[in-house]
C-alpha cells in the first residue's frame, strides 16, 4: 500500500479507463434506447473484462521495468 493512485489524465490507467468507458457508454446508451435487446449487460462485461486484462499485463511490465533498473 506504499504506492500512491494518481487520479489525473497523466496515469495511463486513468486515461485508458476513460478511452473505453467513454465509447462504452454510448454503445450502451444506444442499445438500451433503441432496441428491444435483455443484453445491455454485455458490452459493460466486455469494457471491464478488457480494461483488467490490459492492466494485469501493464503492471506487469511495470514491475518487470522495475526489476531491471534496479538491477
């Protein structure tokens, strides 16, 4: 818990979060006004789904970076 979160546009994590929750919303916003579809949930689970995924492997790559300039 000794890392900071940095809730501003300069962490990558905060800017990716929004490239996908932004386009996200819309398409949900469209498929729940003009359709008859029980499927909003999908694309919510899909945005979640690769926002994590995308991060597991960033914050890995950080820590490997990590590891070698502190060797």
């Amino acid at each position: 818990m000794s890392e900071r979160f940095d809730l501003s546009f300069k962490n990558k994590e905060v800017r990716v979060w929004f490239y996908l929750a932004i386009p996200t919303f819309i398409i949900v916003s469209i498929i729940i006004f003009y359709t008859e579809q029980n499927y909003q949930f999908i694309p919510i689970l899909v945005f979640w789904m690769i926002f994590y995924i995308w991060r597991f492997f960033h914050r890995r790559k950080q820590k490997k970076e990590q590891r070698t300039n502190s060797s």
